[in-house]
C-alpha cells in the first residue's frame, strides 16, 4: 500500500473503499495518491496538510523515546564525564530529553553512588549541583569505549521512517509561479520552464544534460529554493544498538522558531527541506553509512541526509568510480522508493528513499546508461545552448550586478569579432566569466569598469583559445 494512503487510514481521514477508489483513479488518470483523493471529493486541501504536518510529540516515559533504559543512562554519563560539575538543566540542554526523564536518570545514577550532589541554592531538584563520582567516571569511561558519539539523545528507525513518511516529497505541490520565481534569475526559454515546472512537482528523479556552462547546475540549484515548507530531522537515529548521526549542519539548515514548543520532542530539529549537492568527488562509499573505527558511530549517508529533499549528482560521469556502479547502487531505490543499509556488525535496515534525485551531466545520457535505468529516470530535459536572442539578454542581465552599462555597439564588436569570425558557440556561462575579466581589467589599471572594444578585446584574448 503506497505509504500516504496508510497514513491517510491511519489518520482516519479515508475510508478503505475511498483509499480503494483513489488509488484505482490513480492508476487511470496518474498523479498523486493526494490529488486524486481530492478530486474524488474525499478529502479536502487543508486536511490533506493536517496529516501530514506533524511536530514530534514530546516523550512522556522512557518507553516513548524508543530507546533502552541503558542506552540512556550510558549516552547521560558520557555527558556528565565531560561536564564534571553539573547542573539538571545542563544534562537537559544537552540530551534533549525531558526534564524529568533525566531526573529520573540522575536520582538512579545518585544511588548507585555514580554522581553525588554537592551542594543547592534551594530545596528544588532544579537548582542542585552534581558531580560524577570516580565510579560514575569509571562506569563512563567504558561507554566511551564503546561508542564516542556525546550528542543529543538518538530516535528510533521506526519514528524516524514514521516522519520521513509523513514528510515525503510526493506530498509537496509547485505551483507555475513558483517555478518562474525560482528560476527569474536565469535566462530560459519558456518551453524549459515548462517542462521543468511538472518534473520538480512530480517528486521524481530526472536527467538534466546538455552542453557545459549552459546552467544546468545552476537550474538543479535554483530547483531547491522551489521546495516548500520545513521538516523535522533528528540529531541521530539508534539502529542494532548503534548510532547514526544525521544532523548535517552543511546539508540542514536550521530553522530558528520564534517559541520554543515545550511540548515537542527536542531530540528533532526544524530544517528547511535539504538540499544536498555532490559532484566529482562523490564515491560509492559515500551512498552508505561510514563508521568511523576510533569514533565507533557512523555517519549518515548522502541519500539518508536528503530524505524528504534534493539530492543532486552534479558533473555525473565525471567520478571517480564508473557510473554504471553509482545507478546500479540506485535501481532498487528508485523503485521501491526504500534504501538498504548494512551496519559493520552485517547487520541490514531499510530506510526511506524519499528525495527528489537529480543528475546534472554535460555527457549525453545514452552515453552513461542503458535503457532499463533511462526508464527508472521519469524526465529527461535537455539545456542547450542559448539562442543569440538570449545571449544577448544574459549579458545584459550579468552587466547589472557589477555596475556596468551594457553597450550595444561593444556587444556587436564581440559577435562580429569573435563568436562569428571564429564560429564560437553560445554559452551561457561567457557573459559571466567575460564581464569578470572586464572587471578585473579596469580594476587593475584602477578605471571604472566598462564595456567597450578594449576591455571586450582583453577579455576574448585571456578566456578563449582561438587557435
């Protein structure tokens, strides 16, 4: 059952026969599970949000946290060896568990002689200060053996599936609007705008290629500012006994709430959807889990840390391991939707994969793949070269920025002396790196930066190779 009608079940916002309903108009008329319920009148627009926008409630026992008793304890005494002296609120800031789930902690810890209190300001638990015994720091000391991680307290695999699920892609909807904002920057047909504009909505994968410098790293870019709303990512997750640290602060970017919600679980940040770039550099080994042998916790991989956002592949074929390798490692995921990760003890979990996948190559993608992969890959949109029309709008465009005043008369000299005498292509990446030059120039023999016969002759004779 697709993930979204089960929670929908689960919600209690359908029934099975209208779920039964909706998935069969769904198969007849394509979209999404959500959409087709709507139009079938099952379900309306701000109901659809309500389920899936969820803030992770706060633990009312150690039994809602999801975790041992001793994966607590032991991940709180590896905190208190750090802080020596301590206070209930510092032990609190730090796990990010209740208050008095961690009191609860501290008073086991107090009479197992593990932190003794060494003094108050007053009779309340609040204001007491603690500090680790010799035994406490010999018991931490072992855990540190065991595991280095000293974070927030981790989440489970299954709330942590639970949330992604709730927050999946395929939930968002980009509007015409919004697609045309995203990309005003830059200089596209509108036929580009309009085949772009469904495959960012549909949530799934797509191939961008073309010839290099055309933009098409800029567009996977500018594709991720396009994604709505926020999502909750957790600190780490606790899978076989082992830690997975999944906050990226590269990857995630925080979203400060005007309030502190004392009713959520602290253990989940509020994130702007990610967006993860890699490139030349990205290996097969970053696609899984990477467990450091002297930390002993592993750090999440690339997919993991773009769940319910963008991932895109840039420079594809370009890496260091064959492409083929790289798709291979996917084709399961891009079908079932579902990654399979493997721990060092051979342990093996699934995680969601739940991402809108984008590969951004200059090399033609029949180059790359075979046919039964290209399947798998929905949206195939190819950026070519600029027209000289648009050409002559992107260094329009790139002249304002630094101050410069386009000119008409120097903008012909360059065709006729340079694009057309030597048959060079269009790309939209030479106003850019030709207006740098310009800038460079007159900023060197200490001149306002302008647009005329000298800078642009300079400009040509330093950036292309005419023999």
């Amino acid at each position: 059952m697709d993930s979204i009608g089960r929670r929908l079940l689960e919600q209690g916002a359908i029934t099975e026969i209208q779920l039964e309903m909706g998935l069969k108009r769904q198969r007849l008329m394509g979209g999404r599970l959500g959409s087709n319920l709507m139009a079938l009148g099952y379900i309306k627009d701000e109901e659809l949000d309500h389920v899936f926008q969820k803030v992770p409630s706060e633990p009312k026992s150690f039994e809602d946290t999801g975790l041992e008793y001793m994966q607590i304890e032991g991940l709180i005494l590896k905190h208190l060896l750090v802080l020596g002296e301590f206070m209930l609120a510092d032990v609190v800031d730090r796990v990010k568990l209740p208050h008095f789930l961690v009191e609860n902690v501290l008073e086991t810890l107090k009479k197992e002689q593990l932190v003794v209190v060494k003094g108050a300001s007053s009779y309340t638990s609040m204001s007491y200060v603690y500090s680790i015994t010799d035994t406490g720091r010999t018991k931490a000391a072992q855990a540190f053996d065991l595991c280095r991680y000293v974070g927030p307290m981790p989440v489970s695999l299954a709330e942590y599936t639970k949330m992604v699920e709730l927050q999946t892609v395929k939930s968002i909807v980009v509007g015409e609007s919004e697609v045309k904002k995203a990309l005003s920057h830059l200089v596209l047909s509108e036929n580009n705008i309009r085949r772009l504009g469904p495959a960012i909505s549909s949530g799934q994968a797509m191939f961008i290629h073309g010839p290099p410098g055309n933009g098409k790293s800029a567009i996977a870019e500018a594709i991720g500012s396009i994604l709505p709303d926020s999502i909750y990512l957790p600190y780490a997750i606790t899978v076989g006994g082992q830690i997975v640290n999944v906050y990226d602060p590269i990857s995630h970017i925080r979203i400060q709430e005007s309030s502190n919600d004392a009713t959520s679980d602290q253990r989940w940040l509020k994130v702007r959807r990610p967006v993860v770039i890699t490139g030349g550099e990205m290996t097969l080994r970053m696609l899984d889990l990477d467990f450091n042998p002297i930390s002993k916790y592993y750090e999440a991989s690339l997919q993991m840390k773009a769940n319910n956002g963008l991932l895109i592949i840039d420079d594809f074929g370009r890496q260091q391991v064959d492409p083929h390798q790289i798709l291979n490692r996917w084709i399961v995921p891009l079908d079932r939707r579902l990654d399979y990760l493997t721990l060092h003890t051979g342990m093996k979990f699934t995680i969601p994969f739940d991402m809108l996948l984008i590969f951004a190559t200059n090399i033609e993608p029949k180059k790359l793949v075979d046919e039964a992969f290209l399947r798998r890959i929905r949206y195939k949109i190819k950026i070519d070269c600029p027209t000289e029309e648009e050409f002559h709008d992107i260094f329009k465009k790139v002249c304002v920025p630094y101050g410069i005043t386009f000119c008409e008369k120097s903008y012909a000299f360059l065709l006729e002396q340079y694009y057309h005498k030597h048959n060079f292509a269009f790309s939209a990446c030479h106003p850019r790196d030709l207006v740098d030059h310009i800038v460079n120039y007159s900023s060197y023999f200490n001149k306002p930066p302008e647009m005329n016969e000298e800078t642009i002759n300079f400009a040509c004779e330093n950036y292309f190779i005419n023999n």
